[in-house]
C-alpha cells in the first residue's frame, strides 16, 4: 500500500479516535468520498483490508492505526 494512502489511513484513524473515543470502529470505506472519484486507491485499501489481512467490515480504528504504522 503506498505511504500517502498509509498516512491518510493514520489520519482518519486519529480523526475518529479523537471525536469518538478508543472504542469506535470503520470500514476501508471511512478512508474515501462517498462517491468512487479513485476506484484504482479504494480497491488498494480493499485489497490490503480483505485480501491482505482478512480484516471483518468494521474494526477499531486504534487496531487499525497500529497495523498501518507498524508498515510504514
């Protein structure tokens, strides 16, 4: 996965924990517009989420955070 998308991940991620708390939970689709303006860097994360890790839909984004840091 490329370091913008890795970075972006980590902001969102910091976004959501900060006005949700510890325990909030998203899908790779919290990450992008709801609209499909990049297909080519949705099926990236898609791929990385369900291919590459076998991640459920939603999980917390603190794990999630963890995970794309510790590949950067």
């Amino acid at each position: 996965m490329r370091d913008a998308l890795k970075r972006k991940i980590i902001k969102i991620c910091d976004e959501k924990i900060e006005s949700k708390g510890d325990s909030v939970g998203l899908s790779f689709y919290a990450f992008f517009a709801n609209k499909n303006d990049d297909p080519e860097l949705l099926m990236e994360a898609a791929k990385w989420w369900i291919l590459e890790n076998k991640l459920d839909h939603f999980e917390k984004a603190a794990k999630i955070k963890r995970m794309v840091e510790a590949t950067l």
